[in-house]
C-alpha cells in the first residue's frame, strides 16, 4: 500500500510549522491593476508547501471565477486547506469542501468560519474518501449531519496536486463521475506525483480511469492569468467532462 507517500498526516507538525497566510491573487488577464482577489488561509508549511502545494488552480479562479462559478455548486476533492473552494465561494451558491483526513476537514472548517468571503456561496467541509462506495457513504452521513453531499449534482468539481499516488488514481476518478452533473465539469490541475511512481505512470493510470468512467479529458482552454506557470514539460490543467 502506497497511500502512506501522498500525505503526512497534520497532527505531526510542530507548532511553527503553522501559519496564516494572505493571498492576493490577479483578476485581470492583462496585467492590469485591477483589484486583486484576496483570501487569506490557516495552514501548514513544511518542505515544498506553502500553505498549497500549488496555488495554479486558485489563480485561475480568480480570473474565470465570474464567468464559470457564479450560481453554480461547485465541491473541491482533496482540498486540504480549502484555499481553491474558499475562492470559488466569493461567486458560487454553494460550495462543499473535502478531504480524506479527518484533521484536514477540520482545518476546512476552521477556514470556513473565519475566512469564507462575506456574502459568498454558502460553504461546509466533509470528510471523503475517493470511490463510488465512499462517496455514497459520505454523502449519506452528510445528509444525516448538515446537509448532503450532491451525487451527480455538482456543476463543477475542483481537484489539485491529486494525481499523485497511483493505487488512488483510480478512486478519485470515480468520485469525479460520482458527484459531476452530466453536463457540469472537472477541473484539474496536476504536476506531481509520489517518489515511488512516475509522471507517465499516473498519467497513464489517469486517461485510463477517465475512459472506464465514460469521462474525457481535453487541455483546459481558459486563458491562464500572467503568473501561471506550469513547472515542467508534464504538469497539466484539464476540463474533464461527460464522454456524450
């Protein structure tokens, strides 16, 4: 079992390994000195995290968030701190924030209640472990708690840094048919992966896993802001959709 390579389990950082952090992300694809989007976060800082391993995907929300998350239910898988469903929030109606470890939910919690924007989208955090079967189990303990977790009713599901251990691969892909409406879209941002695997390996794990689940994969065609970057030749951003 390889699960234990994708996550260091937060109750073994120190103390100072926590911070706040503000975030200021652009708005305007041209550089221009239109107001920033702010977020602040509470979270950890260890080795090659920052708070997120990768801030690509919040970035893009900040610039597109207007166009594809106003109105709309959106949930964020393997959310960690939450930082990318707190930004979708400043326009969604609804956003429900996960993650497979318990400590890591309530860190979604606590983000929620101190940093969910003013007026925006209603947010909850829920722990969710990736497949059909814990997703079916997660959304009924949602339903006995504070609300259900929406099978088949998300119009977009936002994902980042996740395709990162290859026995995982697989279930996160069920997760992401399990909650997308049939006509709503995945986001996806990835460029690691665990020590123990390879970059053609998850990829390849990944396009295979999409198929079987009747879900396509195409480069993502939003237009990316100034300082997105991918870090090398084989990170990738994707729209996922329904294979119709």
């Amino acid at each position: 079992d390889d699960s234990d390579l994708a996550y260091v389990p937060v109750s073994l950082f120190n103390a100072e390994c926590w911070i706040t952090r503000d975030f200021a992300f652009p708005t305007a694809l041209d550089g221009s000195a239109a107001a920033p989007l702010e977020q602040t976060v509470f979270g950890w800082s260890q080795g090659g995290c920052n708070i997120v391993w990768s801030d690509f995907l919040p970035q893009l929300l900040a610039v597109h968030g207007p166009h594809i998350c106003s109105g709309k239910a959106v949930v964020e898988l393997g959310a960690g701190c939450g930082l990318a469903g707190l930004v979708a929030a400043h326009w969604a109606r609804r956003v429900d924030i996960t993650d497979g470890d318990p400590d890591e939910v309530a860190l979604i919690q606590r983000n929620i209640d101190e940093y969910s924007p003013v007026g925006g989208g209603a947010c909850a955090a829920h722990l969710l472990e990736w497949g059909t079967a814990a997703a079916a189990a997660a959304a009924a303990a949602a339903a006995r708690a504070r609300g259900a977790l929406l099978l088949g009713g998300y119009d977009i599901v936002l994902a980042a840094q996740v395709v990162y251990v290859p026995s995982l691969v697989g279930r996160l892909v069920e997760t992401i048919a399990d909650l997308l409406k049939a006509d709503g879209i995945a986001l996806l941002y990835n460029a690691d992966v665990s020590s123990s695997s390879t970059q053609h390996e998850c990829r390849a794990l990944l396009d295979a896993a999409l198929m079987a689940n009747q879900l396509r994969a195409t480069p993502c065609e939003l237009a990316f802001p100034p300082r997105c970057a991918f870090p090398h030749a084989d990170a990738y951003m994707l729209t996922i959709t329904r294979d119709q």
